[in-house]
C-alpha cells in the first residue's frame, strides 16, 4: 500500500474520530450547536471525502490496469487535504466565536482542500485515460490486428490433443 494511501486512509479514520466528537459535544451541549459546520467538514471532508481518496488511489489503477498518472501529485494532496480541513475547522470555529480571523483561515483551508480536490480529479482523470505510449500501442496493435483480418486469437492448444476442435479454431465472428 503506497504512503499516500495509507495517510489518507488512517487520516480519514482520525478525522471520523474529531468529526464525531465534536458531535456528540453538540447533542450534549447545544449552545455548541454553532460548530456545526465544523463537525460536519471533519466528517464530510474528513471522514467521507478522505477515506474515498485513499481507497480511489488504491483501486483506480488497479480497475484501469494504468499506474497512477502522478505519485508525486497524490503525495501533494495529502497534505492539501489534511491542512485545508485543519485550517477549514479551525476557520469555523473561530466565526462561530465572532473572530474575523477565522474568515480568513477558512478561505485559505478551503482554498487549499479545493486545490486538492482539483488535484485528486485531474490525477485519476489522466490515471483511466492511461499513458499515451501504452493508447498509442494498443491503437497500432488494433490497426494491424484489422490490416491482418485475424479478428479473433488463437486457441491455446490442449494438451494431449493433436489438433484443437474446428469450432474452437473458426475466426470469431467480427462486430
Ligand atoms: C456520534 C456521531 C454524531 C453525532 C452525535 C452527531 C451530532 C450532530 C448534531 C448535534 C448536529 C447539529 C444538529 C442541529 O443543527 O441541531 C449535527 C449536524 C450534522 N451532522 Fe452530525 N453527528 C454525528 C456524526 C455525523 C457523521 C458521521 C456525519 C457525516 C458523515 C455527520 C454529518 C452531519 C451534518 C451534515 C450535519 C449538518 C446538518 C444540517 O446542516 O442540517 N454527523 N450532527
Ligand atoms: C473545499 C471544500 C469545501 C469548502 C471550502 C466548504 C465551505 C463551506 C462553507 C463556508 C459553508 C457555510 C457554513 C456556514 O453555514 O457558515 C459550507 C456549508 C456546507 N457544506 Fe461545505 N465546503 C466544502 C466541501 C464540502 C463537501 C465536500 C461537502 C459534502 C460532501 C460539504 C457539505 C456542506 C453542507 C451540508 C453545508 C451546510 C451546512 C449547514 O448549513 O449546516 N461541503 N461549506
């Protein structure tokens, strides 16, 4: 499991455990009402989103048979990610308290978990399209299967058969 998957996933387990404490503070307090919407970005963002990045980081390459188009990005979006949402509650918090600082740091978390968002769609995007060397491949591969007329592939031979059975032999049929 790469690191980036890892982070996210343990990131989006520590985030469920902040998402639902600051919950049950609410139910049990409910002039902390005014966190809602720093309990619900830590569960959201934090929980839901993260956990979906971890495990779409992990599967998508595996599901297309392409490597991840950029490691390197994925890695960035960790810490995007995780410092946006701190700064993002943060933010919250502090204009639930009236603080005019808490604007600013809300704009710039969600400034930041946007850009990783943006990140995390144009990393998978490229990852599903696959490198252009390997569509290039496949496209050559397909025009000379046509120029050739075998349409179809060869049946492996069995063993102990001297010959494969007729059926087995006919060209698939084209379409
Ligand atoms: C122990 C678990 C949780 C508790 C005790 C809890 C409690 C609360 C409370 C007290 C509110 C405020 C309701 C109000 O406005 O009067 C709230 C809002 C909210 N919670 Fe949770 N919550 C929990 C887990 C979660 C989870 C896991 C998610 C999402 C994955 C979530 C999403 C939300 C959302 C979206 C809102 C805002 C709803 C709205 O704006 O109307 N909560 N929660
Ligand atoms: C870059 C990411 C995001 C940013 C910067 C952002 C920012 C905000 C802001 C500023 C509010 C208004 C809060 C208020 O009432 O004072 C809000 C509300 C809300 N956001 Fe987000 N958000 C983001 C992502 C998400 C995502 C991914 C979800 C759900 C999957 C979500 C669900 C909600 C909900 C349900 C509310 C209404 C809360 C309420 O009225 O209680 N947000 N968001």
């Amino acid at each position: 499991m790469e690191w980036f998957v890892r982070t996210f996933v343990k990131a989006s387990l520590a985030w469920l455990a902040v998402g639902v404490t600051l919950g049950v503070a609410m139910a049990a307090h409910p002039p902390w009402v005014v966190y809602r919407p720093a309990h619900l970005h830590a569960n959201v963002l934090g929980f839901v989103a993260m956990m979906i990045f971890g495990v779409a980081y992990h599967v998508i390459p595996r599901f297309s048979g392409h490597p991840l188009h950029s490691p390197t990005l994925a890695r960035a979006h960790v810490w995007l990610a995780n410092a946006g949402l701190l700064a993002m509650v943060g933010g919250f918090a502090l204009v639930a308290q009236g603080r005019r600082a808490g604007t600013l740091l809300l704009a710039a978390g969600g400034l930041a978990s946007a850009l990783g968002a943006y990140a995390f769609a144009y990393n998978l995007w490229r990852t599903i399209d696959g490198p252009a060397r390997l569509r290039e491949a496949a496209r050559r591969a397909a025009a000379a299967r046509q120029a050739s007329g075998v349409t179809g592939r060869a049946p492996l031979p069995q063993a102990g058969a001297s010959a494969p059975p007729a059926a087995a032999s006919a060209p698939l049929p084209r379409g």
